[in-house]
C-alpha cells in the first residue's frame, strides 16, 4: 500500500472536536515540528500522541480538518511532500452509551 495521510476529525462531546493526522512520518515529516506548527497557525494546543493501533499521530483540539488539508496540499513550512491524492478525510462520531 502506497503512504498516506489521514486527518481523522473526532467528536469529543456536542461541540467538543479534536483532529488526529497520522501518516506523517511516511514523507519526513517530523511529527514534533508539524505539531508545534499546527499549534501556532491554528492558536491550538498539538501533540504527538500514540493512537490504538500504536502508531505516532499528531493531535489538534478543535475541527480543523480541512484547514490541515489545505496546509497539506499547499506544501507549507514543515508540512512539504505530501501529495494531494495521498490525503483524506474521516468522521467519526463518539459512540452513545446506549449503541
């Protein structure tokens, strides 16, 4: 499978959202730096956390998905490399406590 970037937008509570970006590190990308650029562009906090599966992936609080996407696709900064066709986009909903 080719290397590809997927910015994962996360419902924490009603109105409550985080941005997962994980696939970074396949283009070179030092996860430290784009956080602390996406953190600054933004006025957010970042982080590089371990997601479930154990892999890297930078956090943003707030839903700024597509605004991650447009950095990508610009090659801005420390974001540079990653080719528009290699990004997409996922919602996903926190899960009720009934489901």
């Amino acid at each position: 499978m080719a290397s590809h970037v997927t910015i994962k937008r996360i419902e924490r509570n009603k109105r409550k959202h985080v941005t997962a970006i994980h696939g970074l590190e396949a283009f070179d990308i030092d996860l430290k730096k784009a956080a602390k650029q996406l953190a600054n562009k933004f006025a957010t906090g970042a982080s590089v956390t371990k997601n479930a599966q154990g892999f890297d992936e930078v956090v943003v609080q707030g839903d700024v998905a597509d605004e991650v996407q447009e950095l990508l696709e610009d090659n801005v900064g420390v974001l540079k490399g990653v080719p528009a066709k290699n990004i997409s986009i996922v919602e996903e909903k926190k899960k009720k406590a009934g489901e």
